[in-house]
C-alpha cells in the first residue's frame, strides 16, 4: 500500500502539470486569436486553420488528463477509505473535473464551419475550463477571504494562459507569416497584451504569496515556501526573456530577418521555462499552504548549520553496515506475525529513521557526484576556449557519473540489494534514479558526438539542453520519504537549486545553438551552462544530512 500511495502521489503530480499546461495552451489560443490578430484578413484566416489544429489539441489532451485525473484519484479514495464510486463522484473535485471535460470537449467538437474566427462565444468553453481550475486550487478550500482569493486566482489562470499559453501561437504566427507588417503588427499586439498579463500575473502571484506563504519564516521553512520561491526565479527568468523579445519588437523593422529569427529562439525558451513554472505550480497544489504549517518549520539556524561548508565525504561505509530495505523488513514483519509501527504520514512505512552508516552512504554518493559534474564543468568551460581542445571529450566522464549512481544511488534493490531488477522499479524513487541514469547515459553519448564534430545535425546538438531541461523538471517533482519533516526540508533546500541550475543550463545551450550569429549574446550564453553545471558540483559536493 505505501508503494501505491508513492506512486499515485507521483502520477497526481504528473496530471496535474498536464492538466494545466494543456490548459494553458488552450485558453492562450483563444485569447491570442481574439486578443492578437484582431483584424479580419486573409493572413488571419491562414493562420486559423493551424491555430485551431494546436487548441483543439490541447483541449483535447486536457479532457484525457482530466478523466484519468478523476479515474485515479475516484479509485485511491474508493482504495484507502472504502467509500462508494457514487460518493466520491459527488466531491468538489470530479464535478470540476467534468467540467473542465466538457470544455475540451467543446472546443474540440466546435463545428468545423465556425473555425474561420474566432468569435467571443468560445468564451463560454474557456469560463468552463477557468472553473474547473479555479474550484480545484487552493483558494476554493480557504475559510477564510474566499472569494478574495478565487477572484486572484481567476486572474492568475487567465494571465499565464494570455502569456505563456500565447507565446506558442505567437511563434506559429511569426514562422507562417511573410508579410513584414502584419508580422510586426502580431509581434507589437503580443507584446502589449503579454506585458499587461506580466503586471497582473505579478500582482496576483505577490497577493496570493501573502495569504499562502505568511511569513517569511514560511519561505524557508516550508516545502511550500520552497516551490513559491522557485516560481519567483524562473519567473524572473522570464522578465529577462520577455525584455529581450521587447526590446527586439520596438527595433523589427530595422532588421527584420535577423530580429525575427531571435524573437522565435527567445520565444522557445519562454515556453519552456514557462512550462517548468506551470509544473512547479502543480507540484503546490499538491503541498499545504505554509501559512497552515506553524509547527516543526526548519529554522534559519538548521539551515545554516546543515549547509555550513564542510568538507566533501571521501569514505563509505561497508554495504553490510546499510540498513536493510524498507520492503524486506516489511515482509519479515509479516511472515513474523508482527506489526509495523504506524506511519506519519499516509501511505508511508514507520521505519526507523537513517542509520549514521545510511547517512555516510548518501553522503558519499553526493560528494563524489558533485566531483565529477564539477571538473565536468570545468572542462566544459576550458572546450570553450580554441587553446583546449582535448576538453571537448568531457561529456564521456558522463558514463561514469551513471554507473556509480546506478551502482549505489539505491543499495537496497538490484544489483547490490535483495529486491529483484523488475521489483524495483515498482519504488517511485527508484523508478526516478533509473530514469535520471537512463537521461545522463543518452546525453553523454550524444554530447560527446556533438563536440567532437562526430554528429553535425543540429538536432543532435539540441539533446543536451533538451535532457538538462528536463532533468531539473523531473528533480522538481522529486519526493522523499515524509517520516522526518525536517528532514525532508532540508534535503528538498538542496534538491531544488540543483533542479533550477540544471534548467537554466539547458535553455542557456538551447539559446546558444539557435540565436542567430548576428546576435551577440549567444557569445555569453556559451559561459552560462558550464558555470551552472560547476555551480551544481559544488553544491553536490556540500551536500550533508546530518
């Protein structure tokens, strides 16, 4: 059972970003064509027929990931509590969700003769979905300034979608249109709407962080507090972007190849971490408000004392000294007749906490991981310059950094520990561990050909930041174990920069590889990622739990 619940907890993570950004992408489609290209012409008729193909595409992907949002979480609760199917589809959450169905819906079916425009009755779809979203958050279970809160979160919904969601019809417009001034006038329309959205979003967002978050002790000391934080930096990331495309819309007509080809590259990365944000904003649905949690909160002073530098731990502890896996401990309870202790949190085994030899075992592996990603780097850093060229050969050190975490990132499975190769893939933290191994062997075979001119296609050379990209994404959605609070905390103030260096490493190399050379700053770009990832090394190697 506590497996189960693991993994369902993952997979409701994994709904939920893409039930928003699925959302997302629908309702900025809708807002983009009402809002954007507002003149009816033959330009904006062309561009319907593509832009229609993405929003019912979406909306369509929506309606699945709602119905198996409600299938999974209808079955868990008819699992765990015993209550009938007829019960848990009266709750709040599956009548939002049939909701947000029949909107797709909607729009997916919307009569192929009323898709030459784009007129305000699709609205009415849209206010479906909005709702659907809107009774799910945060602000619907609020006693208190409820209605304050859904109005702030109605707002916050409808700017992301007129912002991010928009952007990937912004860039469908500027690939598909010839015409300079119709571009111009696009990419000007798009630009005013997307810094009124900025402004709201940020007005909402900082409400919303006030009612949530509390305190500033409850940024710190909360996993809540933690994720707000990390929306507030790739938000910041944004603003960088998006003063980048404005600055090149104000200046298209003068160099108008050039300015729209970076204007697209700029674009893509907006997406992207666009898209992490939204993912991070589904992994806080699924976390209590920090302004909830006035108990057991990490203190600034546990935070210093645990990140204090020390230095790296160069010594393991025999595999015999780990203590045995949670499932075989499990099985011999029960073949014993005995009881295990009962569990914090649900879902989760009462184990005894780590051993100073579990501990020393971790330790071990962080410190020599962040060795080789930091001298990797390193590396990285010095193939940027002609003088090294023998450094161009560092993404193979890859290989080894995969072995060793798939040797020892999880001693209790296959092929240290007792449980089977297939058995262990049934643990959502193993399942991830794997997943990541499987990512850093692709990316160093693929990167190593890249940088040694083995591979010349431009799509192998967009591996790399595609599989740094989504390896912080993934780390995003990393959970541990909830029999320590605290513990978890502070593991997850270590975790999460990882995960924002290693997304802004990769969209850093996207911007390289595809800016146009007219563009200067593809130049700097080129020192970014490899400082991240020497950034990453050091914090791995400062990596302690105790």
């Amino acid at each position: 059972m506590a497996q189960l619940f693991g993994t369902f907890s993952f997979l409701v993570v994994l709904l939920r970003a893409a039930i928003l950004c699925f959302q997302t992408m629908a309702m900025g489609g809708i807002l983009f064509f009402l809002l954007v290209t507002r003149k009816k012409d033959r330009r904006r008729e062309e561009l319907l027929r593509p832009g229609w193909k993405l929003i019912r595409g979406s909306a369509l992907a929506l309606a699945v990931s709602q119905l198996l949002f409600v299938a999974a979480n209808s079955l868990m609760l008819t699992i765990s509590s015993g209550i009938s199917i007829r019960e848990v589809l009266g709750a709040n959450f599956a009548f939002a969700g049939m909701l947000a169905v029949v909107g797709g819906l909607v729009l997916v079916l919307w009569p192929k003769g009323q898709r030459r425009t784009v007129s305000p009755v699709t609205l009415v779809p849209v206010a479906f979905i909005l709702t659907a979203s809107v009774m799910t958050s945060h602000s619907a279970s609020r006693l208190e300034d409820r209605a304050a809160l859904m109005a702030l979160s109605s707002i916050h919904f409808l700017t992301t979608a007129s912002w991010i969601g928009g952007l990937p019809f912004l860039l469908l417009s500027l690939n598909r249109v010839t015409d300079s001034e119709a571009r111009t006038c696009i990419s000007r329309n798009f630009s005013r709407l997307a810094l009124i959205s900025v402004l709201l979003l940020f007005a909402a967002g900082f409400s919303m962080t006030f009612w949530y978050v509390g305190s500033w002790a409850a940024v710190y000391g909360t996993a809540y507090g933690i994720m707000v934080s990390t929306k507030i930096v790739f938000f910041g990331c944004l603003l960088l972007l998006g003063a980048a495309n404005y600055s090149i819309v104000r200046g298209i007509d003068r160099d108008s190849t050039s300015s729209v080809k970076s204007l697209i590259r700029f674009g893509e990365a907006e997406v992207g971490i666009g898209l992490t944000v939204i993912l991070v904003a589904a992994s806080l649905t699924s976390l209590p408000p920090g302004a909830d949690l006035t108990q057991d909160r990490v203190t600034l002073r546990e935070i210093v004392t645990r990140y204090s530098p020390r230095m790296p731990r160069f010594s393991s502890p025999q595999l015999k000294d780990i203590s045995e896996s949670t499932d075989e401990v499990r099985r011999r309870a029960i073949a014993a007749g005995q009881k295990l202790p009962e569990a914090f949190a649900t879902g989760q085994p009462g184990m005894a906490p780590n051993t100073p030899a579990d501990i020393a075992w971790s330790e071990y592996n962080h410190s020599w991981a962040g060795i080789i990603v930091f001298l990797m780097g390193i590396l990285a850093l010095l193939s940027r310059s002609r003088y090294f060229p023998w450094a161009r050969n560092w993404p193979l050190m890859f290989l080894g950094l995969a072995v060793f975490l798939f040797l020892r990132a999880d001693p209790e499975n296959w092929p240290l520990g007792p449980n089977g190769f297939w058995e262990s893939f049934a643990v959502t933290d193993v399942l991830q561990h794997r997943m990541a191994v499987l990512l850093i062997i692709v990316f160093a075979a693929f990167q190593w050909m890249v940088e040694t001119n083995r591979l010349k296609s431009r799509a192998a050379a967009l591996v790399f930041p595609g599989v740094c990209a989504l390896g912080g994404v993934v780390l995003l959605t990393h959970t541990h174990a909830l029999s320590n609070v605290k513990e978890e905390m502070l593991v997850e103030l270590s975790h999460t920069p990882l995960a924002i260096f290693a997304v802004l490493a990769g969209w850093s190399r996207w911007l390289e590889l595809r800016l146009p050379g007219e563009n200067q700053i593809h130049k700097y770009l080129a020192w970014v990622w490899p400082i991240c990832f020497i950034i990453i090394g050091m914090i791995l190697m400062d990596y302690h739990e105790s």
